[in-house]
C-alpha cells in the first residue's frame, strides 16, 4: 500500500458516515491487540478551543523532553497533519504501513460479524498504532465529536482529561441544553484521571464537578490560572499569570492571538501543574518555549501583511462572537473586505447577525463539504435578511483575485475549516509563485 492509496482507503470510508458508539472501534482495537492500553494519553473534549488547548499541551511536552503524539480533526490543509509526532506529521510510508494494518483488521472484524468502521474508527485506530509502536511518552488524542460515545474514548483512563469551554454545538447529536452537552464531554472523566476544566458556563462546570467528583478525579480549574494580556501585535501577544507559581514568570509571549486563546492557554497552565504533581517533569523554560513558538494554522492567523490578509476557522456561534472581538481588538479602524462559508447544519443565522455589522464588503464561498451551504444561498440570505450587497463566487482562486491591498483594509476568510483549509493552500501557492 502507498501513501495515496491508504488515503484514498480511509477516505472509502466515508461511505458508512458517521455512528457515535465504542462496539465497532472496540472490536477493531482488540483486533490490533490493543495499542490504546499501552498509552499514557491525555484526553481532551469540549466545544471550542480544544485543538488549541490540544497543540499547546503536546508543544510543551515535546520542549520538556517527551515523545509526544498529538491526534487531532479535522485536517486543515492534508491528512498527515491530523497524526503527529513530536510536531512533525506523519510520514507518507508510515501511514501507508499502518493504514494497510489496520485495513485488514478492519476486514477481520467484518468477517466476524462486526459493523464496518467508519471513516473516524479507522482513523483514530491508525493514530493509536502509531503512536503505540513509536513508544510515546504521553499521546494527546482531542476528541472528535462529544465524548462519552466518540471512537477516542475507548481509551482506559487518562493521565489528564482536558475539558475546554462547553457551548452549544452538535445539538443533534449531544442534546440541546448545556447540561445535556456537558454530561457528555464529562463522559471523558475517568477514575484514575486528573481533570483540567476551563472556564466554564455554570451549567456545564457543575456537571463537570459532580462527574471529577463521582469517580475520585482531582480537578484543576484553569480559572485559577487566568491570563492577561499586557500587549498585543498582529503576530502575537505578551501575557501574564498572577497565580503561583507561573506568576514568577512575569509577561511571557504567547504566539496566539485572541482573548479566547487566554484561556486555552490557562488550561495549559493547569495542565501542567495537573502533570507536576504526579511527578511528571517539566521545565519553567520547555513551557515558555512552547508558548512562544506555538503556532496553529487556521485559527486567527495573519497570512499575509501585503495585502493584509487574515483567515479563522470560526465555525459556531462562540467562535464567531470571539472572532468579532478579535478583530475589533487587534485591528481597530481597519475596513474588513469579509469572505465566509459555513455549513448549513451550524446556526448560520446568529453567525451572520455578529458577522454582518462587522463587514464592510461581503463574499460568499462554498466550504469542501456536502453539508456545506451554497454561496449563492448564503450571499442571497444575507441581501435578504440585511439588505447588505454581498457576492457569491464559485472558486477560492476567484476570491484571492479581489483581495484588496489598499492601507487599512483587512482581508478576512472566516467559518468552516473545509473552507479555510483550502484558502491557506490556494493563498500559500499563489505566493510561491508570484
């Protein structure tokens, strides 16, 4: 098996959608022998900024010396990137060896009786091989959707399970009330874990509390840790903690921009303290490190100053809140030339009555994606609702052909990571070759 085909296998995969539940992954990881148990994993679930949270946890330990594996969905740009060791994707003959293990376990499995696994069983099961036969110290593995019944919890239990912050998502799958939602985040929470919670609605922190509580976990609230920025720049942002013991750092850089990356950056903090006292060590100097080289292609990132150009995988309804503030916060007086696409089962609506005020041009795009709502749907609900001109266009590459490159203008690709994804390629090689 090749590198293309074993992509072109897990993506063959798609065709038995999407089903919640541990039986198939369960059946198919004993098939492989079961690598989960030969782990150290750190679990993290939520709403929002869980793949933040995720990189930075797996950035610090990699600078503290240990052999990290960080799982992660969905990809931005190409698949390796969604299974990486030590920062560095998998490589294509790797994931060509493991994928084909895991495809004839898979057919076993299916001989016996089994379901056929779907797209994310296979894939977390060639994650989870992978990060077993490299020996890893510590495997973080962000959950995909949920997380009582998502293919990542059929791990045993974690060193840490992360919670970041809880907001209404998925509501078809999870439940419509917060409650609801957290009940099945906390599912994560398992006796013999710590627990970091980040800030949280009360809602959901009392389920969080009572879970940590039911199975003897010691939690970890990130509030305790909460960061301020004392300076702020398009390409980062210095900050300080004033509890202890990271309030002897003083300001530090973090290389994310935005308040909301304050508190996936406070989950770190709690994080690592959660991991210093079961004795794990880490160094004041590997956790300053990973904040200041962290980086997360996608999320509020700056592309380019020339015309200035800014994409965020804002793809709900509190993502697309802290991307307003963000922009307002980091580019004041700046006219936003604002370019969306969203899936049509997100709550597009709420979106675009923060997105709209914002905008003073609008484009519609179309995300990569069969869930995705079409340009022209989206350009005429927005004529429709707000009486704002706003185009449709068919292709990325027409977008990138009406950035404006005049002072003071922002350029701004906001919404789903189907859309964005595609936008950091198409800009990127569109740069090398101009």
């Amino acid at each position: 098996m090749t590198e293309r085909e074993a992509i072109a296998y897990i993506e063959s995969r798609s065709l038995f959608g999407s089903v919640l539940g541990l039986r198939t992954i369960g059946a198919l990881l004993a098939e492989l022998g079961h690598p989960e148990r030969r782990l150290r994993a750190i679990h993290v679930a939520g709403t929002n900024g869980k793949g933040s949270t995720a990189h930075l946890i797996a950035e610090t330990l990699t600078a503290a010396g240990y052999t990290t594996g960080l799982y992660t969905s969905p990809a931005l740009e190409y698949f390796n990137e969604r299974i990486r060791l030590d920062g560095a994707p998998i490589p294509g003959p790797a994931l060509a060896a493991v994928t084909e293990r895991v495809r004839r376990a898979a057919g076993a499995i299916v001989a016996a009786g089994e379901a056929e696994p779907t797209v994310f069983e296979i894939e977390t099961a060639i994650a989870l091989c992978y990060f077993k036969a490299a020996g890893t110290d510590f495997a973080v593995l962000e959950v995909g959707l949920g997380g009582r019944l998502d293919a990542t919890n059929s791990i045993p239990a974690p060193v840490l399970a992360v919670i970041t912050r809880i907001g209404l998502d998925h509501t078809q799958y999870l439940g419509t009330t917060l409650t609801a939602i957290a009940g099945e985040k906390a599912a994560i929470i398992k006796r013999g874990s710590a627990v970091v919670m980040a800030p949280q609605p009360a809602e959901a922190a009392a389920v969080i509390r009572e879970r940590a509580g039911a199975v003897d976990a010691p939690l970890y609230d990130a509030a305790q840790f909460s960061l301020t920025a004392v300076r702020r720049g398009a390409f980062g942002q210095m900050v300080r903690c004033d509890a202890p013991p990271f309030d002897a750092f003083g300001p530090f850089r973090l290389n994310l921009k935005g308040d909301h990356q304050l508190e996936n950056a406070a989950a770190l903090l709690a994080a690592v303290q959660a991991l210093r006292d079961r004795g794990f060590a880490i160094a004041d100097e590997a956790l300053l490190k990973a904040c200041a080289q962290i980086t997360f292609h996608g999320r509020f990132e700056v592309l380019s100053p020339k015309p200035l150009t800014l994409i965020d995988g804002a793809h709900n309804l509190d993502g697309i809140t802290a991307f307003v503030q963000n922009v307002r916060t980091y580019f004041p007086g700046n006219a936003v030339n604002l370019y969306f696409g969203m899936l049509a089962d997100k709550d597009v609506d709420r979106c675009l009555a923060k997105l709209v005020p914002l905008a003073d041009r609008i484009t519609a795009l179309t995300p990569d994606s069969d869930r995705a709502l079409p340009a022209r749907a989206m350009a005429a609900r927005i004529r429709a609702q707000y009486g704002r001109p706003a185009a449709a266009l068919p292709t990325i590459d027409a977008a990138l052909a009406t950035l404006d490159a005049t002072p003071g203008v922002l350029n701004a690709f906001v919404g789903s990571l189907y859309l964005i994804g595609k936008v950091r390629t198409a800009f990127c090689h569109s740069r090398r070759f101009h």
